[in-house]
C-alpha cells in the first residue's frame, strides 16, 4: 500500500515544552501539590493516601516538525504524560506551553479551539465508531466544527490518500484489517489539519509486518508534511527507527532524552542500559558517530617519502590523500608505497588507490556491511563533500557490542531537553533561558 503525499508548501510548525510537569491521581489536588513540595517518593505517597504520581518533574522540549517518542514500561506515565499535553488530564503541578501558550492556563474555549486547530490524537485501539462509514470516522471531528460538507468531504479524501486508503471511504471499519483501520484514525486526525498529532501507542496492536509498514510510511508522511509528532512506544526499537529524539520514562520520571544514537551508545541509567541491550545497534548506529579521525595526506604538498616516513612513525598501514579542500582522493596504501620509492615514483597521485569506497557520516552501519569488507576502511564525507571520517572494519564491529556502562547524562547531548532531563536527583528548582529556535 502506497502513500500518496503532496508536500505542502509551508510545513505547519509547533513546538512544545513541559516545564516542571506533574501529575497526580487522586482527589485533593492541594494536597497532591504539598506531598510533591515536600519531595515525598511516590511509594511513599502511594502509601500514605492511594494516591498515585503518574508523572513526576517532567521537562522536555519537544521541537517544530520532529518526531518525539515516549519509551517506558507499561505504567511509566506515558499515556498520561501524553494526556497532559492536550489537556485530556488537568497537570497538577507545571506548565504545557505550545507555541508558547501555556494550555494549563487556557479557559474552556481557547482549549477547545486549541484542540481543534492544534492538537490532534490517534489512539492504539483505533477509537472508531463501527457503525459508520470510514469516511465519516475521518470527518467526524470536522462535522462537530460544523464544518460545511463540501469542505468535509474533499479534507476526508485528501486524508484518506495521504494514509493510501483512496477509495474506501463507504465501507464500515468492520471490513477492514487492524492496519488499515489505524490508517483511518491517522486519516482523522489529518483531516483536522492540525499541526501536531499525538500517538498513543498507536501501532502497538499491530502484526510484526503491518506495524513495520505503518513506521515506514510514517516517516514518509513526516518528511513530506512536517507534522510534530508526540509518540509513544513501549518498544524501545520502534522509538529508535521513529524519533528524532527519544524521551525514556520509568516511575513517572524522565531519565533520559536523546537521539537514538546517543541512547544507544551512552545510556545514562542501569534502566536504560538494561532497555538497549536488546537493540540491532548496525540500524541505530551512524557511520558518523562511530567514525575515526585519519592520517592525511594533502596532494600537491605531501610526497610519497613523506608518506613513507608518517606511516612508519604512526604504524599505519593507509593514509588518506585529499585535495586542498580536504576532499578525499582516495587511500595510499603502505604496500605500494615501498616499490614506488625504488621506482623513483614521487608524486602521490601515481600511487593513490582510487576505489575507496565513500559514504556519508548519517548512513547506518548496517549499509556499510558490504563495502567495509576487504577494505581498510571507508570514508565518510560531510556535507560539503568533504573528509568527515574514516571508519574501518574493526570499529564497525566493535562498535556492535551492547554498551557495558552508563555514562552519567550531564551535558552530554546538544538537544536543549537533555539540559533539564535530569529529573532523578531532583529536579532543578530554575528553569534554563527558554531555548531560541
Ligand atoms: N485515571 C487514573 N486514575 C488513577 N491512576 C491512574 C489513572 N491513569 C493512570 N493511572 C496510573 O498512573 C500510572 C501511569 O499510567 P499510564 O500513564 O497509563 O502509564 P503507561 O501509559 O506508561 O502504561 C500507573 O500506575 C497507572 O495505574
Ligand atoms: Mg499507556
């Protein structure tokens, strides 16, 4: 099944930030607001008054047209985290600001208003009505807009092409494979137009295959409308094929945030060391995050005696000669480089190896496999085209070796939200300079 997508000129843009997020349940807000001050544990509260902390400190950053996953256990908050941000559930202590607006805060209208033109929510079980049609599960929330039909009816088959359901908008869900009926609940919350859908757990009711077509056509759909995307997954391999950046939530809390490769390579709990094992780390891992600084060779400066004696002293086997623009030409090896000298051969361009095989730093080890083999290494190049890297057999394989220990989450990441993730030692009483972006 294939997805028809036109790219829409002007991607929609939001972002969303959680400051200092928490929610409990339980029937006295006060006095949920004062065990949380006095920083009593959740089992304690638990304990004392049945009262349960769902969510505990959260602050997440969550940027303009990315996708943002949510990775816990069952029980970690997700959904109710998820539920914070559209106001589902009332926080009982932070703000939710989106674009800016602190939804927290908002009156009745504005919520309702921001929930229609903002918001959108697909849910794991589908959440349609099995007695109407397809297409009028996608028009729904358009016809309690009171949304004129003409208008309904072209947004509803725009949306139905853009999930490839053209053409079965009169059938009832009954009619329908799990997959193509979660397709419907996407198609909805397109129809609304909004600029940010939040996911719950909405491919994990699916077969193996189904939900690995529904994550691929996802990504397209992202790439072409520029959605920002809140998911949640208890399988950490889906957050690392889907997120921008990950969110990893245990007890209500946040222990983690970052980039599936940062996640992967330096967990900063137990817990979520414990998670990555598991991982097919060749499908996370970037040829850049693993790649090696080179010797170099500059042709036109450096000659093949100089190549001969840097090798020697480095106990290298190859160089790497690039241009003056540090453009790789290719690989001089240290076996032609000895029969070169007896030759009289100077000039390194007439011992340079040009069948190097080159790649860019964001392709994933796993399409590196053939390539690397019987080669000293490959090379990887920026975006400028030029010399990123080197990455050679060994650290590839090295670097598929689950990580053996944590690496504790100070500034370790670049993404704003790693700065105020660090919600286990408690979290911090001031907030940073709201990021510009
Ligand atoms: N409406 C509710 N009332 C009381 N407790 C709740 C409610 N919803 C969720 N919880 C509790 O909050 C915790 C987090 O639940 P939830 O957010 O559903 O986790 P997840 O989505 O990660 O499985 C769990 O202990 C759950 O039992
Ligand atoms: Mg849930």
């Amino acid at each position: 099944m294939s997805l028809q997508v036109e790219p829409r000129i002007l991607p929609s843009m939001s972002t969303i930030r959680l400051r200092n997020v928490s929610k409990v349940f339980g029937d006295d807000s006060h006095k949920a607001r004062a065990l949380l001050q006095e920083g009593r544990s959740r089992d304690e509260i638990l304990a004392e008054t049945g009262y349960v902390v769902a969510v505990r400190d959260v602050n997440l950053d969550i940027e303009d047209g990315e996708i943002f996953v949510v990775m816990g256990l069952s029980g970690s908050g997700k959904s109710t985290l998820i539920r914070c941000i559209n106001r589902l559930h009332p926080v009982t202590t932070g703000e939710v600001l989106i674009d800016g607006e602190d939804i927290v805060s908002a009156s009745t209208d504005r919520l309702r208003e921001l929930r229609r033109s903002k918001l959108a929510m697909v849910f794991q079980h589908f959440g349609l009505f099995p007695h109407r049609t397809v297409q009028e599960n996608v028009e729904y929330g358009l016809k309690m807009q009171k949304m004129d039909v003409d208008e309904r009816r072209a947004r509803s088959e725009t949306a139905l092409e853009q999930v490839g359901l053209e053409g079965w908008g009169n059938r009832r869900p009954g009619d329908l494979s799990g997959g193509m009926q979660q397709r419907v609940g996407l198609a909805r919350a397109l129809a609304t137009d909004a600029d940010v859908l939040l996911m719950d757990e909405a491919f994990s009711a699916l077969d193996p295959l189904i939900r690995r077509e529904m994550q691929d056509d996802l990504l397209t759909l992202q790439r072409d409308l520029g959605k920002t995307i809140v998911f949640i997954t208890h399988d950490l391999n889906e957050a690392l094929k889907l997120g921008d950046h990950t969110a990893i939530m245990r007890d209500g809390q946040v222990v983690q945030v970052g980039t599936a490769d940062e996640i992967v390579s330096q967990p900063s709990t137990e817990y979520v060391l414990e998670f990555t094992r598991d991982v097919d780390r060749s499908r996370v891992l970037t040829v850049g995050s693993i790649m090696r600084q080179p010797d170099t060779l500059v042709q036109g400066r450096d000659t093949v005696r100089t190549a001969s004696a840097r090798m020697r002293a480095s106990d290298s086997d190859y160089m790497v000669l690039v241009d003056s623009n540090r453009q790789p030409l290719g690989l001089v090896l240290e076996e032609y480089v000895g029969p070169a000298i007896q030759r009289g051969v100077n000039d390194l361009g007439d011992v340079v190896s040009d069948s190097f095989v080159s790649c860019s730093t964001d392709d994933l080890l796993i399409d590196t496999y053939d390539s690397v083999i019987e080669r000293q290494c490959i090379v990887a190049i920026d975006e400028h085209g030029q010399l990123a890297g080197v990455a050679e057999h060994l650290d590839i394989l090295s670097s598929l070796a689950p990580a053996t220990e944590i690496t504790p989450a100070v500034s370790r990441s670049s993404h704003p939200a790693n700065a105020h993730a660090s919600t286990e030692a408690g979290a911090e009483q001031t907030l940073p300079a709201e990021s510009t972006r």
